[in-house]
C-alpha cells in the first residue's frame, strides 16, 4: 500500500474515531478532559495494522497528547486526523524496505535517552551513521530545520528513493528497531 493511501485510511480511522468520540461526549453531556484514554481504548486494536509494533494503552496515550501538541502548536490549520494520520506514520509506521533504508542518529554525549537507542543499536548489530549535533553544527542546524526543535534522540530513516522520516522519542526508535530489525524481523 502507497504512503498516501496509508494516510488517507489512517487519517479515516481517525475521523471515524471522533465521530465516535463526539457521540459519546453528546451521552456524557460534558467537556472529556480524558480524551485520550477513550481514543486509546477505541483505537487501541485498530491501529496494529498501521504500526511496526505493537504500542500499550499508556504509550499510545502519550503519542495522542503529543500529536495533539504538535498539532496545536505547528499546523492548526491542518485538519487533525491528516495530521495525526502523518504524525502517527512518521513516528510509528513500519517501513517498506527497511533492508534497504539509510538510518541516521541525531545525539548528543551524555544524552541518556541517546544512550538507550544506541544500546539498541548496537545489540542489533545494526549500521546507523551517528550525528552528535553538538560537534557538528551542520548536524544540529539541519535538525532545527526540519523538525523545528534541537531534542534528541531523533532517528532519519531515508529509503531507497530518498524519502525522510524523522522519529523522536527514544522509546518508539527502539521499538521500531527491534520490531523492524531485530530476531523476530529476520
């Protein structure tokens, strides 16, 4: 299945779980403050298929907030569920080719959420150009520019046709390496 029809069908998932969610909120009769607990419950089995692993209830809470403060803060004018749908595939997605994907770290010495991904690296005995945004400013600068923020670790996942994705947070690149490249994937 192509990137954008990915989208497209992820992004209907999360319409369609808003139209549930508003329906809810209409038999409530009130303001849900806890919605992503409700999203996560709804959500929880329907996203696997769009996943390259598995996420928890708790975890795929967190990734909601973060999406919705992302969403917020950089493009309101994004209908949300196209920009969740983005979001959820950069961050989360499996790859097409991952044998054949280029994988680069953005770091920094001392980082410890640095250090547990190249842990995870190097258990998996995986090749990943590593770029500690602290000696080489280009590294840092391009980081900024792209993503809009100097936190690390990020992994860049290019694939065979150049296409980037950028992926925060350090326990979804470490799930996304073992579920993509570890024993279980060979």
């Amino acid at each position: 299945m192509s990137d954008e029809a990915k989208v497209k069908r992820l992004a209907e998932l999360f319409r369609h779980t808003g139209e549930a969610h508003h329906e809810a909120f209409l038999q409530a009769d009130g303001d849900d403050p806890e919605w992503p607990l409700w999203y996560a419950d709804y959500l929880h089995d329907r996203l696997t298929p769009f996943l390259a692993a598995p996420l928890t209830r708790s975890r795929l809470v967190f990734c909601l907030i973060g999406a919705d403060d992302e969403h917020r803060a950089t493009a309101p004018d994004t209908p949300w569920p196209e920009y969740y749908a983005h979001r959820f595939l950069e961050c989360l997605g499996s790859a097409e080719e991952p044998k054949e994907d280029r994988l680069a770290l953005y770091y920094f010495d001392g980082c410890p959420f640095c250090v547990r991904v190249q842990r995870a690296i190097d258990v998996l005995g995986l090749d990943v150009e590593l770029r500690n945004i602290y000696t080489d400013p280009a590294y840092l600068a391009e980081l900024r520019e792209v993503r809009g923020r100097t936190t690390v670790p990020v992994l860049r996942i290019t694939s065979p046709a150049g296409e980037d994705r950028w992926m925060p947070e350090s326990a979804d690149i470490v799930r996304y390496l073992q579920a993509t490249y570890g024993q279980a994937a060979a």
